[in-house]
C-alpha cells in the first residue's frame, strides 16, 4: 500500500517539528523504547519465573540487569514483560475514553436541546463522583482477567471532562459555514460529526488522549498496587505491591532496585508522554514554533 503524497509529506513535516523539539523528540524516543519494549522485548529477552531463593535480592549485575526479586527471579525480564500490559490498559483506555468522549460531546453539541440537557446531567454526575474511589470499587466488584477489560473499566470514568471540553468547542463551530452547510444539504449527523466537526478537533482530542494515557497508567498501577486487580506478577503494580506489602523488599536495603525499577519505569513512560504532548501542541498550533 502507497501512502498518499499529502500524507507523507504531513507526517514528514510533523517529524521534522519534533526533532527540533529537544523536548519532545526525548519524549518520542522515551515512547519508541516502551513500545518497542512491550512488542518485541518480550520476544527477544524469555522470561524465566522459576524459584531460586538461594539468588533472593541480589543486587544489578552483568548476569541480572536490574538485580534479582524476592524469589531470585531477574527484574528487568519481569520489567520487559510486564510492560506489555501496562501500555496495553494505557493505550486502550485512552482510546475507549476518547471515543465515548466523542461521541457524547459531538452529539450533544449539534443536536442541542433536550439531548444536551440530558447528556450534560450525566456528565455532571460523572464528574461529581471521585473518580479513583469509584474505579477501586469497580475493580474489586467486577472480574477483571485481562488489560482491556481493566482499560474498559478504567475508561468509563475517564471520559466526561474532554467530553463537556469537546462540547464546548462543537458550540463555537456549530454555527459555522461549513456546518450550516450541512445542514441545509440535509446531511446525517454522523457526516457532520466525523467528517465536518472532528477534523477541526484533532489537536485537543489528540493533547487529551496522550493525558487520559498517561492518567490510565497511574490509576492502574494504583489499584494494582493495592491488591485488587492481579492480573500477573509481571505488571509494574504488582511488583510495586510485592515489593511494598508482601515481601518486605521496602525494609530490605539490597532489595532497593526491586522497588525503585518499576517506579522509575513507570516515572520515565509518563514524562515521555508529558513531553511528546509538548510537540504534538506545536504541531497543531503553528505559533507555538520558535
């Protein structure tokens, strides 16, 4: 398949804005290496769960990367696997959120009326509620065996502040020539929607997906942190919660990179993404370009 010239030259020109972003070309890199961690890392380095207490926190060295956990199993081979699963509730509550946000939004703005009165209620309930205690009682309430089950989870709370956002800015465009135009052509709301009103809404629908990312990420470490959602021992929460609670790792000093290696890693993901928004921002807004 041939990538259109226009598109090529889109991407191109979206690269190069970046690379002369110091700031956000670390946040692509910090982003390449994750995904290329969570796709092929766990193809390229095995994991090897077996027990060896005789190896229990041994510190980082050429045969152990990151050091041994508590059972004598290396760190940076659960690190690498485990990734998988955290980009995975990330990226797919992200994009769950997003959709459900754009749908809401959109369809509230341009239909109007009873239908906005009624789906800015909902949103308002929604964004009553504190989100995370909601989440742990979801999580504990429902059986969660797999990431986009926890990302669906995770996603149904995740979406009414960019949904009210996106509504608003669908009210500012409404009476717009292109969209009067619609209207009068007797067009569908789903051609006004995606075709007309969206495309002018990419650039804050893109800065809220890399947001609702990266607040995926906190929130389902969190939870897994607390115990409530196991989904393997791989995942960085879990090993966050082995390494605090269950093992006494906090207490032992040589055990230090067994806590410290997921929290970094989850610390270094979310800075990238923090930064990597940074250039998309640029990207859809010409007057931020030094």
């Amino acid at each position: 398949m041939i990538m259109p010239r226009n598109t090529g030259k889109r991407l191109l020109e979206s690269f190069t804005i970046i690379k002369h972003n110091r700031r956000a070309f670390f946040g692509l890199c910090v982003l390449v290496f994750f995904i290329l961690m969570a796709t092929a890392g766990p193809v390229v380095i095995p994991l090897d769960m077996s027990q060896d207490f005789l190896m229990r926190f041994q510190g980082p060295s050429w045969a152990h990367i990151l050091g041994t956990d508590f059972a004598g199993r290396d760190i940076f081979q659960q690190l690498v696997h485990g990734s998988t699963d955290v980009l995975t509730i990330a990226f797919a509550t992200a994009f769950f959120g997003s959709f459900i946000a754009v749908l809401v939004g959109l369809s509230a703005g341009l239909v109007g009326g009873k239908f906005d009165m009624l789906m800015m209620r909902i949103i308002d309930i929604f964004l009553t509620v504190p989100n995370f205690p909601i989440m742990i009682i979801f999580a504990s309430i429902f059986r969660i065996n797999d990431p986009i089950s926890f990302a669906l989870v995770l996603a149904a709370w995740s979406w009414p502040g960019l949904a009210r956002a996106l509504r608003a800015q669908v009210l500012s465009l409404k009476h717009k020539e292109f969209v009067e135009v619609s209207r009068v052509m007797a067009m569908p709301y789903r051609h006004i929607m995606f075709k007309e009103a969206l495309p002018g809404l990419m650039p804050y629908l893109m800065i809220n997906f890399i947001d609702m990312a990266r607040g995926a990420i906190t929130a389902s470490v969190g939870i897994m942190l607390l115990g409530l959602v196991p989904l393997s021992v791989t995942n960085w929460g879990m090993m966050l919660n082995f390494a605090t609670f269950q093992t006494g790792a906090i207490y032992v000093p040589s055990a230090l990179s067994y806590l410290l290696s997921p929290m970094l890693a989850i610390i270094l993901f979310q800075y990238g993404l923090i930064c990597f928004a940074s250039g998309v921002e640029e990207i859809f807004d010409p007057r931020l370009r030094s």
